[in-house]
C-alpha cells in the first residue's frame, strides 16, 4: 500500500499539466484565410450560374409544354366543329360563341390571345362561294424552340 501511496503523491495535479501543456503551444488566430474566401465564393457562383441556366432552360419547356397542349386543344375543337357543322369555323372566336372551347388561351411565349396564327382552308369545290375558314391554329411568337424549330411551325 506504501507503493501505491508514493506514486500517487509524485503524479503532478491537474492545474499543473493543464497550464504547462498551454502555454508552450504557438498561438494561432482563428477564422478564414481571403483565398479560403474567395475559393468559396467563386464555387458558390458557379452553382448559382449554373442552377440559373437550368432555371431558365425548364421554364422555356414548360412553356413549349403549354403551347403544344393548347395547340392541341385548338386543333380538336376545329376538328369537333368541322364533323359536326361540315364546315370550319371562320374564326377562332367561333370556337368559342358555338360553345366549343370556354375561351381562347393565351399564347405562353407572346402573352396574348390575339396572336395566334390561322392557317386558312382550302375551298370547297362543291360550294366555291362559302368561305373557307380556319383549318389550322399556330403560334405567333418567332423564337426558337429548344430544339432548333420554330414556335410558328409547330
């Protein structure tokens, strides 16, 4: 027991080692180096840019998404109209007051319900003197569509 008594008396205290262990260490201040800064700068604005250029990329789809349904949905109206009156609508608008569409959409890429493109019928030969009427429905806008055609064309 007189062992272990000794040993124990001859260990330094805690305050001891703890104020020897720092105050020989070097001091070194605390925080972020300006190339630490910049390097994370630099990798958030690559995100950002590269996150805005994918933005941008899916709401042009999404409306070239919206055209090519309302384009549809004109389409089938016309459709509808001609097999039930014979005949093709002489406007858009006809759509519409015969009760073949609530009402005309708006073009995504022109924001507008006037800009749509009819594309005339061709005349009946049975009946030279009617008017031809719209037989198809196209965009107004002149962009460019993700994949290379034209909005006007589709």
């Amino acid at each position: 027991m007189t062992i272990i008594s000794s040993l124990r008396r001859t260990k330094p205290s805690r305050s001891r080692v703890s104020t020897y262990r720092f105050t020989h260490l070097p001091t070194y201040q605390t925080g972020f180096t300006l190339i630490e800064l910049l390097i994370v700068l630099a990798l958030i604005s690559i995100l950002a840019g590269i996150g805005m250029a994918q933005y941008k990329s899916s709401v042009t789809f999404a409306k070239e998404s919206v055209l090519k349904q309302d384009l549809f949905r004109m389409r089938d109206a016309i459709d509808q109209y001609y097999a039930d009156k014979n005949q093709y609508p002489a406007t858009i608008d006809a759509l519409v007051s015969d009760g073949y569409m609530r009402k005309i959409p708006e073009d995504p890429f022109t924001r507008s319900t006037s800009t749509w493109q009819t594309v005339p019928a061709e005349p009946d030969p049975n009946n030279p003197t009617a008017e031809a009427g719209v037989y198809d429905v196209k965009s107004g806008s002149d962009l460019t569509a993700l994949d290379g055609t034209k909005y006007a064309e589709w």
